[in-house]
C-alpha cells in the first residue's frame, strides 16, 4: 500500500515492507553511478562497454536485464560504490546487490 503526503510537489513513499522492482533499483543505481564522471569512466572502463552500446542496451528491451545486471555487478564489487548507491536511494547495500537475481525473473 502507498500513502501519500502532500507539500509543494506530490511524494509517494513506499510501504518498507512491499519489495523493491530490482529493475527500478538498478535503474536508479545507475542514475546514480552516471552522476559522477570518475565513477562513470571507470563502470565504461571495467565492463568494456561504450556510451553508445549503454544508451543502445537500456532502449532494448532484450538486452536491458543484462545491462542493468552488469550495473548491479559493478556496483556489488566495489563496496564504497554500493554502500553509496544504497544510500541516494533509499535501501540497504544487501538489497541492491540482490536485485540483481531479480531482474533474472
């Protein structure tokens, strides 16, 4: 269930105990990743990925659970980086680094 709170804008706050989309997690993570250039640069560097081919796998429907898991990896294998990402977006480090069985499904 939703409830919502109303100020200058309208803000939907998630019940805790409702899971996560994992994709919408990974989407956010990489919202995150992308607001930094060094951790942008160096997601590009380790996963030998280019902007074009990100741009292109995120607008592919086929291809966006492998790129969005390749984020989450990214992510899972730099503890400061996941720890962050967690952070900006609301969750603990352990369900970012498990969303990534969900976008599996």
């Amino acid at each position: 269930m939703h409830s919502y709170a109303l100020d200058e804008r309208l803000t939907i706050l998630r019940d805790p105990s409702s899971p996560a989309d994992p994709q919408a997690l990974a989407l956010g993570a990489l919202g995150w990743l992308l607001e930094s250039d060094a951790r942008a640069e160096r997601f590009l560097a380790l996963t030998g990925l280019t902007p074009d081919e990100l741009r292109a796998g995120l607008g592919d429907p086929a291809a966006l659970p492998a790129m969005l898991g390749a984020v989450l990896d990214f992510l899972a294998a730099h503890e400061p980086d996941l720890v962050g990402a967690a952070e900006a977006l609301g969750v603990e480090p352990a369900v970012l680094a498990a969303a990534g069985q969900g976008l599996l499904r």
